[in-house]
C-alpha cells in the first residue's frame, strides 16, 4: 500500500490538555482509503475510516469535508500548507477570498438589493443571464466595500477596465455619496481576515454545495420512480416540494437527459379529451412545436379559462410536444437506418 499523504493535528482541551491525531491518504491497486487516527478516552487510540473507493474526486471532497469538521472541532494541523500553495484556494487567491468573505460578512442588505434589481434589468436589456452582468459575490463587495470612483470599482474582484466602463456609471450612482467606515486601496482587509477563517468558510460552502448535490440526487431519485409508477403531476408536487412550474422544468429537464416520461405523460393526458390530443398533434405537425401559444390559441378560447386552468392547459401540451419530439425523432432515424440499408 501507498502512503500518499500524512499530516498531524493537535488541540487543546481543558481535561486532556493536547489531543493528538493524524490523517492519511494511501492507495492501493486504484482503490483510494482515507483514515484519521485518534487518541480517545484513556489514551486508547482509535481509527475512523473515511473513505474507502475508486473515485478520486469523491474521495478528495470527502477528505476536505471530514477535516473541514475536525477544524471546526478546534484540530490545528502541525504542518500548514506552504507559502506556494496559500497562494490559491479553490482556484483563487487567498486575498480575492478575503474580500470574498469580507463582503459577504459585511454586505448592506438594502443597497445589495438595489445592485440586484438594476442587474436584473441591465441583464434583462443584454439579453444575458444576470450572472454574467456581475456575480452575487461581486454585488456583496460593492454593497460591503461602497466604491465611490471608477478607479476604486475596479478594485473589486472582476470589475476591471471593460466592465467598469460598461456598467460603473450605474453602480457608482447607486454607492455614491453612502458613508463608509472602510478605505481603499483594501490590501487592510489581508489582516482582518486569517487565512483559517478562509480555510474554515471554504469547507463550509463546500459542504453546502455537497449537501445542495445530495438533494439533487434525491430529487431526481424520487422523480423518475415516481414518473415510473405513473403518478401525476399533483401527485408529484407534494413528495418534492417543488410549484408545478418548476416540476415541468425538472420533468423536461430530464426528458433531454434521455430517461422515459411517457407513464407520467400517460397519466396527465388520461384527462384530456382524446380529440383535443389529436388535434393539437395535427398543430404541431403543420405550425410546428416551438411555440405553444398558437396551438392553445386554436384549441381553446384563452378568455374562458381562469389562471388554473391555463397553466393546466399549457402542462399537457407540454408534456405532449415531449412524446411528440420523441416519435418524430424516432422515425427520422428509422429512416436514417432504412436509408443506410439500401445504400
């Protein structure tokens, strides 16, 4: 067996005075195990297997959980990692995180609100996802930080040159003539904030974003058996507490990922008139499929339905242009298939 990696921790307790451990990465044959090893009660020393697989990754993510735990249980590594490798975390400098966190510590709620909603609308504008206007990370600093010139803007981690000239008139009219208690240049903020409470809020998001993956999991999980025993769509919204909008998105979602929606569209059409069906497939075979409003149009006076039953009816069209994506599909490469045959 391979000893890959082996670090020692220590803390102090008020019965036991300093605790020892250490933690260890070794592999074998492909197969990767994770242990810490622990003086317990009476100094009986004991081990806890914290991975055992194949998967690289799973096993990193798993590793950094564990010791991001045993850190918060107040365990201090004996050997830091060294100066190189401060240098970066998570893919960014430690000093772009310290504003990070900074900014999310100290971000005004109120002004953080008005960057929000002009993001919404300058990304609305672009036609762009709002995201790409500017981060929630970025609006935290500007809200924390409160930059008052273009030069200080451009301070802000990702608001350089090109954007502070396409948005900072924007955002300076909204920070500006705002009392603040900071300073730029924000090097200050290298020594207000330590590198362990970097290290300490880092394992914290990665634990939620690990979390946020389990329940994606689990969602998806109870979905597809769900649609596989044939359940309807208000059947469905209560097991994943989800509106039906964002249940129809999860659905089509997984329609392109290629798993079968055919019992749940089974299910939902049991309940439209079968002519109603057929002429709406007609429709979409002489208008086409990317736009469902014509074909409601035709099918149904828009005036005579109520809120309910409009979304009810834009469900099932849907969940029908899914099953007819799906056949038209199907005969192009039967067809493709007959073609290659006789060539």
């Amino acid at each position: 067996m391979n000893l890959v990696f082996l670090n020692s921790f220590e803390k102090v307790t008020e019965l036991e005075g300093i605790v020892s451990a250490q933690v260890s990465i070794a592999e074998e044959f492909g197969e990767w195990r994770v242990w810490w090893h622990e003086k317990g009660d009476q100094t009986i020393p004991f081990q806890e297997s914290w991975y055992t697989g194949m998967a690289w990754d799973e096993m990193i993510g798993e590793f950094r959980r564990r010791i991001g735990e045993k850190r918060r249980d107040g365990y201090r590594p004996l050997i830091e990692p060294d100066e190189g490798r401060q240098q970066t975390y998570g893919g960014r400098s430690v000093f772009v995180r310290k504003l990070e966190l900074y900014g999310e510590r100290h971000s005004d709620p109120e002004l953080y609100e008005s960057l929000r909603k002009w993001r919404s609308k300058q990304a609305a504008s672009e036609g762009k996802s709002a995201f790409i206007v500017a981060s929630n990370r970025m609006l935290a600093m500007i809200s924390a930080f409160l930059p008052q010139t273009a030069e200080e803007l451009q301070h802000i981690p990702g608001f350089g040159e090109q954007k502070s000239a396409m948005y900072g008139e924007h955002v300076l009219a909204l920070t500006a003539g705002l009392a603040r208690t900071t300073s730029f240049p924000l090097d200050w903020v290298d020594e207000a904030i330590g590198v362990q409470e970097v290290e300490q809020w880092m394992q914290e998001r990665q634990e939620e974003r690990r979390k946020g993956e389990q329940a994606k999991k689990e969602l998806k999980q109870t979905l597809l058996q769900s649609v596989a025993e044939g359940k309807t769509l208000s059947e469905l919204e209560p097991l994943v507490s989800l509106s039906r909008r964002e249940l129809m998105t999860r659905i089509e979602d997984l329609d392109k990922e290629g798993y079968e929606m055919e019992p749940l569209i089974e299910a939902e059409l049991a309940a439209v008139p079968a002519d109603v069906v057929e002429q709406a497939w007609q429709l979409f075979d002489s208008s086409g499929d990317r736009y469902l409003r014509p074909v409601l149009k035709r099918l149904y006076d828009e005036k005579s339905l109520d809120d309910e039953a409009l979304s009810r009816a834009y469900e099932w069209l849907r969940l029908l242009r899914l099953r007819y994506r799906k056949t038209k599909s199907g005969a192009v490469k039967e067809e493709e298939a007959a073609a290659e045959q006789t060539a």
